[in-house]
C-alpha cells in the first residue's frame, strides 16, 4: 500500500482515558482515518450484512452470559460444538460426493476415493433418477449418467456398491423425492451382503421441504411427499436405529443465492416442520430427533460461515429443548455435514478455486462440522476429475493435519466479533423464522412463494453487486486474465446411456413380471391406507422394479407438484 | 406456466419478445430466473417457461407465443442432446428463422459443437446480465409478421 518515505511517527497514544470504544474511535481512529481512509464505503459480508471497523466486550454488553450464550463443548446449548472432545478425539469424516456414469463407473471412484484416504461414501445419482424416472423416460433422453449415477433398479445398486461392506462403510445419499426407493434398495443390498439392517451407518438426504424451495427435486406436493418421510422415519426407529433419516439442507437454499441469514433460517424451519410432522405422525419426539441431521454450505465470507454454523447450533438445540420439549440430549444437538459452495467457484482462472475452497473448508472446521465435502476446482466446468477430486480431498487433509487447528475446541469462541456475529445471525434467523410461524408454517409459506421470492430477490441482488463490481470475484471481475489455462476435465462416455437402457430392457424382460406387478399393487394399497409405504417399497425392490415404476405407481394417489414460477 | 414481464408503455407489437427456458429435467433456475429478471428489466417482453420443461414444449410454447428467439439455461450436462433437439424440432415446425441462444455450465470445448448445430451464443459462468443483455439487443431482431 506505502511506499512513500516514512511518516514522522506520532508521539505514543495515550490509552483511551475510560477505555471505551468511543473514545478510541474519537481520539485514535478518526484522526488516523483523515491521513488514511478506508478502502471503501461500506464493508459487508458476501450476504451483504455490514460489518464494523472492530468489536469489542462492548459490543458483548454486560448482559452478555458465556455460560447461558456458549456453555461448554458436549452441553447444552452446544455453541461451541456437540462433542466434549470434538476433533481431538475423532476428525470429520471426509466424505467427498461422487457419482457419474454408469454404477460400475461410480463404483470405481468409490474404490479410488476410499483407497485415497476418504472416511465415507456420498452418492450422487443422475437427474433421472433424482426425479423418480427411469433412464428409459422420454424425459431422460441425454440426461443418463451426466450429473450422477444413473440407478433404475437394485441391479444397478447392487454394483454400485460392489466390494463395499455397508457394515463397515457409511453412505450417504444425496436423494430426496424418490429417497425412500433408494434407501429401500441400500436395505436390499445389505441384506444381500449378509449385513443386518439395524448395523447400517448412513444418511438419506430425503429433505423434500428444501426441494419446493430450492432444489426443485419433486414428484408429489408436499404434503403426501411429508407422509412418506414420516413413514421412513418411523420404519427407522424400528428397524435401522444408527441411520440419520434426513439431512435437513440449508446448503441448496444457499447455492439458489439465498444469504446466511436465510439459509440459517429456512432450513431450521425446514426442521421445525419436520419434527412437526414426525409428532403428528404419532412419534415421540426423542424417539426420531436424534436422528435428524443437517447440511449447511461454506461460501466465502469465512466468518460469516463460522458464525452462522455455531448459530445453527445453538437455535436449534433450544427450538428441541425449548418449543418441542426434547428431553434427550441428543435431541437437541445438531449434528452436521458441510459442502464448500459450489456457487461460489469460477470457470475462469480454474485453480484459483483451490484457495477458495480452502478456506471454505477452514470455515466449516472451525465451525465444528461433523462431516465435510470440499468441491473440486473443476466445479464450474464439470465433474470431477480424478486429479481434481484428489486436491480437494488433499485440502482436508492438510487442514486435519498440518494446519494446527484441530488441537483445540472452538478456536475462535470468545472473539468479539465471532460472538456479536454469532448473536446478530442468530437474533435475524429468529424474525424469519418468527414470519414463517405466522404464515402458518413452512408448507404455508412455500405455497405462498415467500422464501422461493427471498431467495430470487437476493440472488438478483448479488449478482448485481457482482456486475457492478461492488463484490469482487478474482479472475472474473477483477484481475481477469487472457484464459489459457486449460484443464482436463471429465467426459461422461456417450455409450453410458445406450447401455443402461440396454441393461434396462434385460432386466425388465428377465425379472418376474408378475411378481413385480403384484408388489405395486400392495405398494399402491398402502399408499392409498396409510399403511407404512417402507416394506411394500422393500419388497418392490427386491422383485426388481425400478424407481420410475414405484414412483409412478403412486402418481395416482398423491398427485404431482407444479411450480407457480416466480421470476 | 408462464410468467410475463415488462410493463413500460411502449407498444407491445415493437417489444422484442423473448423465452428464456429451463429444458430437461434441471431444476438449477438461479441463473435463468435472473436472465429472465434482467432482460425483463432492459425493456424486453419476456415469457418464462418455469422448470423441467420438455423440447417439444419449449418449441410449441415459442411457437404460440410468436417469440423472436430462444434462450435455454442447462446446467445438467445434457447440452449436447438439448439444444439440438430443439432447433431441430423447430425445423420440423418450420419455425427454423427463431434464434436459440443460452448459457449453463457447458465446457469451452463443446461450443463450437452447438453452434455449428445452429445455437448463436453460449453465455458460460462469469457472463454479466449487462453483456447478455448487450448481445440481445444486437443480435435480436423483432420478427416480421410470421
């Protein structure tokens, strides 16, 4: 910035005579500001909240409790992370989302992902398969394979996850308007394997609410969509107790350009409504909580995402103790997964987004995720390649191991700035939250297009600031170079589609017809009884029948969703 | 379901009138609702088409809502299949004169590919609502009477 001769130095300032900030700000700050401004007119976060020159025990106040606000790690209200020992004793599960191609492709980079020092498997299917349609569908034409793996029926499954012992391995599964076909199919697998479904380790994205939201994911409306997540919670609390039924997302809301705020806000509320479900459902609230999760994204802006993490924490384990009355604490804690934001990577000057990731990830560690995906600097190009893939799981690893930050708890608990953040997002989060109780809940306020206008509005207006330069991204808006960095990126082989239909069509003529035919049948009874959709959906997978029959069959009992779009 | 902008008074017969389209089964609208917005916002008439929209749909929409150019915004990688698929379905319909532009998460090597299949511009990642609307309105004509 200087490189002027040396000012004569000021005679050493006196410390601010009360010690107060305003006296600082009178007698140090400002006078320094009239030989040196400040670099810009306003400084605020990438959500656009304004943010000070400094925070101090002022900005605290005196009423400010750390045993009431923080507490300690492993308690009530669990500000500074869910376990009492955190990362000393277990890191984060790096957990790297993958799937493209066929199962037998997918499988391959399980196998390389896991050999490379991977700690879970997550699972990313095609669009087809994400929307409840089989890759034969006049719909699917050119979408087999390209944005996941392509899965139509448990054959498909069964390679998937070929050489992997699902009791020693936890899944992840990024699926959520046919979620319950697919989990219904992991289920087969293991039992194929020999394993006993009450071992499986795992979770099941299965956040429908998010979908209308967001992700725009869905087959049914919401409120037969809710009626099938009920039935899987409760087949759960029954049957597959270790398996975290939904991983209530707030990472979609984000990538659709919602701010921190927003994201904190719309997926507690997301939660709120589900846990609503589940008690309406007739289940106790600790018999099924525990198993809730969540999955929250890290853009940029470092310590907004560290605060709104420890926010996250702390809402919501007083919305379980609190409003519904938890009594378990695991009820009340909220467990995690992270994604750095995909949104946030550039096509231009590609290997800059390694740095972005980083410290993405940095962000979500220091805010005591429990489980991490960081992207690939290739993101905004493709999928990931073999070599991307592998610096982005290298990221956390050096964090883990070389950055130090894992020896302690909550490094950053008790800044002044991270606090008042973390107060500030929490206290804004609670007036949204507060307006969507008062439309009538969630599924009221998504009829009413309120956090779909949110969310547009503020895309709209990020991508104004970005326009007009008012945000800067290196390589696209500023510090932008003559692109001749190419990188390799990942094809999807053009024979993957022709072959799974293939496959396809040999296994609907070599699987029993009738048998298939019978278990939808039962499969639409109890759809149209209210009887548990999760074993008649079991026994229509083990008979072979795909996602798009099952999904299809209960069309006629529940209906479809169609967006009223808003621009 | 459509959506309908603009609302300055100038004639509507002198607006040019564009579908900004979500094809295929992609549910990632951020982009497109914000293309859409902008364009919107620049005086033009625009018809948003909403998601998971099939190419058949898509060209009959811009048939019957006589619209001087197509935009598609996918994001799935299925750009290969999809934007031909439209201009050809709109050769079928002898509607081949309306322009089909676009933008997603389409890799630099594959546009030379779609416009040789008769797509006018790719707008990638990075591409300002100011440039896009730019090139519109150069490159956009209002269509004579059909």
């Amino acid at each position: 910035m200087s490189d002027s001769k040396p000012q004569p130095t000021s005679p050493a300032k006196e410390p601010s005579k009360s010690g107060s900030r305003e006296e600082w700000e009178r007698g140090t700050r400002r006078p320094a500001l009239k030989r040196v401004g400040e670099r810009d007119t306003e400084f605020s976060t990438v959500s656009s909240l304004p943010i000070e020159p400094l925070y101090t025990w002022e900005d605290l106040g005196s009423g400010w409790n750390p045993g009431e606000r923080l507490g300690f790690p492993g308690e009530y209200p669990y500000t500074r992370g869910i376990h009492p020992s955190m990362y000393r004793s277990r890191l984060w599960t790096m957990r790297q989302f993958a799937g493209f191609g066929s199962a037998e492709q997918t499988n391959q980079r399980f196998h390389y992902l896991l050999g490379q020092g991977q700690t879970g498997l997550s699972v990313a299917f095609d669009l087809p398969t994400l929307m409840g349609r089989d890759s034969d569908d006049s719909m699917s034409r050119g979408e087999v394979g390209r944005e996941g793996v392509a899965i139509d029926s448990l054959a498909d499954m069964e390679r998937l996850f070929e050489g992997i012992p699902l009791d020693r391995v936890s899944t992840s599964m990024t699926i959520n308007a046919p979620a319950a076909v697919l989990f219904a199919m992991y289920l087969a697998v293991a039992e194929k394997q020999g394993v006993p479904i009450e071992k499986l380790n795992g979770t099941l994205q299965n956040d429908i609410l998010k979908e209308y939201i967001a992700q725009k994911e869905w087959i049914y409306p919401p409120r037969p969509s809710l009626r099938i997540i009920t039935d899987l919670i409760a087949y759960c609390v029954d049957h597959v107790p270790k398996w975290n039924t939904i991983s209530i997302s707030g990472y979609h809301i984000r990538e659709a350009g919602s701010t921190a705020v927003q994201e904190l806000a719309f997926t507690l509320a997301d939660g709120i409504a589900y846990v609503q479900a589940g008690i309406a459902a007739g289940l106790d609230v600790d018999s099924f909580a525990p198993r809730l999760s969540f999955f929250w994204n890290s853009h940029n802006d470092f310590f907004e995402e560290v605060c709104k993490l420890r926010a996250a924490r702390r809402m919501w384990a007083q919305i379980m103790r609190e409003r519904f009355g938890a009594k378990q604490p695991q009820s009340w804690m909220l467990r995690f997964h992270t994604q750095t934001a995909g949104c946030s990577l550039t096509a231009q000057q590609p290997h800059n987004n390694i740095v972005r990731v980083t410290i993405q990830a940095l962000a979500a560690v220091l805010g005591g995720t429990q489980s991490l995906h960081t992207d690939s600097f290739d993101e905004a190009l493709a999928l990931p390649s073999d070599h991307a893939v592998t610096v982005a799981l290298r990221t956390q690893q050096i964090l883990a191991e070389e950055s130090g930050v894992t020896h302690t708890i909550d490094p950053l608990g008790g800044s002044y700035f991270v606090e008042s953040l973390t107060d500030r997002m929490e206290r804004d989060a609670h007036s949204y939250i507060e307006r969507i109780d008062g439309m009538g809940g969630v599924v009221a306020a998504i009829e009413n297009g309120f956090q779909q206008k949110e969310i547009a509005e503020a895309a709209y207006r990020y991508q104004a600031q970005v326009d007009g330069k008012a945000k800067a991204i290196i390589g696209v808006n500023k510090h932008e170079m003559d692109e001749s960095v190419r990188v390799e990126v990942l094809k999807i082989d053009p024979g993957v589609e022709p072959r799974q239909l293939a496959g396809l069509a040999q296994l609907r003529q070599e699987r029993d017809g009738e048998r298939v035919g019978q278990t939808i049948q039962a499969l639409r009874h109890a759809a149209e009884t209210g009887e548990n959709l999760i074993p008649v959906m079991l026994d229509a997978v083990r008979a072979y029948a795909t996602v798009g029959e099952i999904c299809e069959a209960l069309v006629p009992v529940f209906g479809t969703y169609r967006e009223v779009s808003v621009i | 379901m459509n959506v309908r902008g603009g609302g300055t008074p100038v004639s509507q017969e002198n607006k040019v009138r564009l579908l900004v389209g979500k094809v295929g089964l992609d549910g990632h609208d951020r982009g497109a609702k914000i293309v859409a917005r902008a364009l919107r916002d620049a005086g033009f008439e625009v018809i948003y088409t909403g998601l998971h929209q099939s190419p058949e749909m898509v060209v009959d929409t811009a048939i019957q809502e006589d619209v001087d150019a197509i935009s598609l915004s996918i994001l799935s990688g299925a750009h290969n299949y999809l934007f031909p698929k439209v201009i050809e379905l709109l050769r079928e319909k002898g509607s081949q004169e309306i322009p089909v532009f676009g933008g997603g998460i389409i890799p630099e090597t594959d546009i030379p590919g779609l416009k040789k299949a008769g797509v006018l511009e790719i707008f990638t990642p990075g591409a300002t609502t100011a440039e896009i609307v730019e090139w519109v309105r150069s490159n956009i004509p209002r269509r004579g009477a059909a």
